[in-house]
C-alpha cells in the first residue's frame, strides 16, 4: 500500500499542503499527500480569486521559487487586473478572478503529474513522535505511515466548529468533517495552541440578479499574468465582475438579528480576521456609514455560481436572505448556500523557526492557518518554504531562509516567528520596510537564482530570467549614455506641462520626471529605433522604465537594508541565557528567552525589546 519510508508526509491538501508537496517531491524527496478528500484539493473555501494588495506580490515570488500557485492561477483566470497603478511600483499587485472548479481541478493535474508523490485519503490523528523526533503518522484508520519530515498543513479543519445564527456543528469547511485528534496530541507534547475564526459570504445564484441595476467591473483592457514561466499566456477574453451596494435598510434588517449573531452573544470568542470583517461587524463599527461595496464575482465561466464579495456573515440564513433581497439588483436573489462562520485550532507561530519547523519537535514543520495566517496566498508560500526545508533537512544541507529584504514570504515569515499573532494574519505592502525593492515586477530577479540553486527553478527559467536582467539592463544604460536635443525634447516636455531643458541632456534626467511616461518617451524617433531594433518585450521595458523613473528610491532603500543586514550577521549562540544581563529590562528578557531569536536583528523586532536592551545584549555578548 506504501512504501516502507518516506522522506515527507504532508497532511492537508489545501494552498499551503498542495505547495509543500509539489516543493518537497520536486526535490527529489519521496512524498506523500495525506488529505481526507481526494476531490477536494487546492479547494477555494472562500473568495474565488489570487493576488491582491501584497498578495499578489507574494504570489509571483511562489512562481520564482519554482511553486505552482502562479501557474495554476493563470490557467484558470477568467479576469485580470493590476491593483494600484495609479501609485509607486511598489504598490502594484497583480490579481485575477479565477475559475473554482478548474482552479482545483488543475492543481490536482499538476500534481498527479509531479514525480516521487503519492497520495493518501484519510484523516491524520496522531504523530508518531520518538523523543524529539517525528517519525511518522497516523491515520483514523489506523494505519501508521513512517517518514522522516512531516509538514502539517489543516488550514480550518483541527476542531473545526461552523456557525449559523443559533446552529453550530463540526465542520473544516462547508459539507466536510472537522479534524480530531491532533491538536490534543500536541499538547500532550508541550504545543500551546489557541483558537480563530473566519466567514464567508453566501453563494447565490447568478440567474436570479438583476445585473442592469449594478456596475459592471471589467478586467484590464492590457492582461498580464503571474508566472514568468512560458507555461502560460496572458488572457485574451474575461469575464465581468459587477458592484453594488447595502443600504440603511439592509443595515436594520441585518441588525434585527445581532442577538442571534454568535459574534454578538457571546457563542464565538475566538478572533476573526481584522481586514475582512463580516457585514455585521462592518455596519456595527462603522454604524455613520450609510452602505458598503458588494462585489458580485463569478464562480467560474459556466457556472451561474455567484461570490458575494463583502457580504461575509454568520447571522441565521433567514436575516442573511432576507437584507440581500434589499440589495440592489438581489430583489429576486435565490440562495445557493448560506454564509457561516467558523471557528478553529492555531498554535502560535514563536514556536517555531524561521524554517517553520517547530522548536520542540525535530522534523515536524507547520504551515498555513495553523500558524495563525489567513489567505491562500500566505498559506501558500508558507507551504513552499515547509517543503523546501524539509527536503533541505533531510538532504542534510542548509536550510532556506528568506530575509525581510529579500522577499514578502521572508516578511511573513518573521513577523509571524519574531512577533507571534493572536488574530488572523493577513500580508499588506506596509508590513514591508523594503517594499521598493520586494515589487511584484522583479520577484524573478530576486528569487529564480535561488530556487535554480536549490534545485527548484529549471536552467531554462534561469536563463529567461538572465536574458529579462540583461536586457532591461542595457536598456537603462541606453537612457543614461543617449543624449536628445533642446529642439526634439522640449516640444514633449511643454506639452506635458514640466519645464524645458536649456541645454542638451542624457535621456535618463528626461524620462526620470514624474511627468514623462514610456509613451511619451517612444515619441523620441532613438528610443522607438532602440525598442523596433532589440524587438523588446513588455515586461523588459516596463523593468526598465522602473529601474530609471525610481532609481534613486530603490538605491536608498537597498542601502538601508544593508545597512540593517549587518545586525543579521551578528548571531545569538542557542543557549544565551538572558537572566544573565542584569542591566536588561525583566520584559526583554521574558520575551528573549521565549522567542529564542537567532540574530541580533531578529531580537531587535521583538515586541517590547527595546533599543537599549539591544544595545546592552550587544555589549554583553562583546564580552
């Protein structure tokens, strides 16, 4: 039935366990799938879409590390667009409408089709724990499966318990049993866990709306994509999302039902996600707020399935049904399924390392939800760098870890270890320091050679990767060698309303101003002889375009980040005993000796380490 030993068991079949075992299998590891339905893989238990405001950021950088969450999202798009053009690069982010169905069903293709993997359907109660080491585990039918490495990835599932108005029942998702077991088993072991919760909106039935009555939502008229392999192709045709609105009247009805809310009586205690809020969390914080966006997005291109974007409750299907009709164009509105909210077990990320494997259990890593994050795009990339490191460790070699300048998972990763979270963590540009350098346009440039390094990017993504470097890089250099005249750059630059130059000057300075984009440049008969001659494609000269317009930013930022890499380098012996330091605040010490940071660096980022304590550890590890 199995073989004898694998190198990783991975178990749970969603965003982060579909990732670790395409990383770990594709390592050259023997690995197996353990997930307790096989026809629910990769599945989209809430909003039918990939990317977002950093999301789509961290979903580029999956792509260059070798993982499959951008190819899949780009085979299965029905719309895309580019979040924030209108700001910095650095805020750009790509996101697409995806097909459900599909999106699942070729995740499933991929890795039926991905070698040294196999897979189980059943449920994992237990760890096969010796000492401190995983050895394996075992199923609800009790079969004990032995490895080396196992990557637990039970999003929702560990205790799982699904509200509606007064009805609760256990559930990992809509229709799907909980997972028992685990969570006690780890306990028992010294785990601290805790527990969350997260919603969904209702599914309705796309027939039954009145679309004249909303705003039509149409993706990018010029469609990119996330992979930056040649396995996908921007889309040709899209699919319409569509807006509309609550209104004060939906507000009341929703109200009436608050003292059936199990957010609102007490029922729910956990903490549900802080930037996506249900409905009745909305018009209760924001009770001066006449209405709220609903965006209605499809399921799919067949399916008349319909995604009510912010509309995510737990009120009794009754209410639910009853303020939707009230919503412009859901006065005939049929219910697919209601919304629900569910509750669920985490463990808290500071037991772990920055490889995400535990501390207390060698070999056994986490990743997802278990750690407290929320999204399939931070489930995912955490999945990735389990399976990688759990690869690396059983190949003996050194581990890989991102640093926060380096990429969103190096973020991500090290706020979830270094600070810990005690609600649903979700990526935003803004927990980046450096995020003029981590933009979603250079994840390749960042990423591919180490994934090429490790093993996981092909020498041809290398290679496409290289020529995209070289190519943008003479271009910028074309910039800054090339000269234009008074008489050829003025005409331009009048017309767009910034000063003209009073002698002649490198095209770089030109194309610098804020004032002056690629169209403008391609005026200049140079520059439209250079992109015709080298037959440049987009993303080449959309690189270049940024290297030149936001190179002063970017040469900032990256001295900074160097600056603050040096404390990286100044690491902390295991064992540092911080009762030691007498002169170190009793907070300090508390929270060192918890998190047990490796660098200098790290323990700078830890809640309630302040300046001074680190100046003091740094004097007293001099000595």
């Amino acid at each position: 039935m199995f073989q004898d030993q694998y190198d990783v068991i991975v178990v749970g079949a969603g965003h982060a366990g579909c990732e670790a075992a395409a990383a770990a299998a594709n390592l050259g590891m023997k690995t197996l799938l353990v997930t307790m339905n096989l026809q629910n893989i990769a599945q989209m238990s809430c909003n039918p879409a990939v990317g977002g405001i950093a999301k789509g950021q961290i979903v580029r950088e999956i792509d260059a590390l070798g993982g499959y969450t951008g190819i899949v999202a780009d085979k299965t798009a029905i719309q895309f667009k580019m979040l924030n053009k209108s700001k910095g690069p650095a805020m750009w982010s790509p996101r697409v409408q995806s097909d459900r169905m599909r999106f699942a069903e070729e995740w499933r293709l991929m890795l039926e089709r991905t070698h040294n993997l196999d897979f189980f359907q059943d449920t994992v109660n237990e760890l096969i724990i010796e000492g401190n080491q995983v050895k394996g585990v075992v199923t609800n039918l009790g079969i004990k499966i032995h490895s080396k490495t196992v990557v637990l990835t039970n999003g929702t599932f560990l205790n799982g318990l699904i509200h509606i108005g007064d009805k609760q029942f256990g559930g990992g998702r809509a229709g799907e049993s909980a997972s028992f077991g685990i969570t006690e088993n780890l306990i028992n072991f010294g785990f601290e866990s805790g527990r969350m919760k997260t919603g969904t909106p209702p599914r309705v039935d796309g027939r039954s709306l009145d679309y004249s009555r909303m705003n039509e939502e149409k993706g990018d008229e010029v469609t990119s994509k996330f992979s930056y392999s040649n396995l996908t192709s921007p889309l040709k045709f899209q699919k319409s999302c569509h807006m509309t609105y609550t209104s004060l009247e939906v507000h009341d009805i929703l109200r009436k039902g608050f003292d059936r809310s199990p957010m609102f009586n007490g029922r729910i205690k956990s903490l549900g996600p802080r930037y996506c809020p249900s409905i009745e969390d909305k018009i209760n914080r924001f009770a001066d707020k006449e209405r709220h966006q609903l965006f209605i997005e499809p399921e799919g291109w067949n399916t008349v399935e319909v995604y009510v974007n912010g509309f995510s409750t737990s009120l009794p299907e009754e209410i639910q049904y009853k303020a939707l009709k009230s919503v412009v164009g859901f006065e005939n509105v049929k219910f697919f399924r209601p919304g629900y909210a569910i509750e669920y077990d985490y463990f808290p990320p500071t037991q772990l390392k920055h490889t995400l494997e535990t501390k207390l259990i060698d070999g056994l890593y986490f990743a997802g939800q278990i750690n407290g994050t929320t999204g399939y795009e931070e489930a995912a990339s955490q999945g990735l760098m389990a399976g990688i490191n759990a690869a690396l460790k059983v190949k003996e070699q050194s581990p890989l870890i991102l640093n926060r300048d380096e990429a969103y998972i190096g973020v991500l990763i090290d706020d979830l270890i270094t600070k810990g979270t005690d609600e649903p963590y979700r990526m935003f540009t803004s927990r980046a320091e450096y995020r003029t350098l981590l933009r979603q346009d250079n994840a390749d440039f960042r990423l591919t050679p180490i994934a090429h390094k490790i093993g996981l990017a092909s020498d041809d993504r290398l290679k496409r990767m290289e020529f995209k470097f070289n190519e943008s890089d003479k271009m910028v250099s074309f910039f800054k060698e090339t000269s234009i005249s008074i008489n050829e750059a003025n005409p331009v630059l009048i017309s767009k309303e910034t000063a003209p130059i009073v002698q002649n000057d490198k095209m770089f300075k030109i194309f610098s101003r804020p004032q002056i984009d690629l169209v403008d440049m391609i005026k200049f008969e140079k520059v439209k002889n250079y992109i015709d001659l080298n037959n440049l494609d987009l993303e080449i000269i959309e690189q270049a375009e940024i290297q030149v317009k936001y190179s002063g930013y970017i040469e900032k930022e990256r001295n900074n980040a160097d600056k603050l890499t040096r404390l990286e380098d100044v690491k902390i012996p295991d064992n540092f005993n911080y009762e030691n330091i007498k002169s170190m605040s009793i907070e300090a010490k508390q929270k060192l000796t918890k998190i047990r940071p490796v660098t200098i660096s790290q323990a700078s980022r830890i809640s309630g380490v302040s300046p001074s304590d680190i100046s003091v550890l740094l004097i007293y590890m001099g000595r």
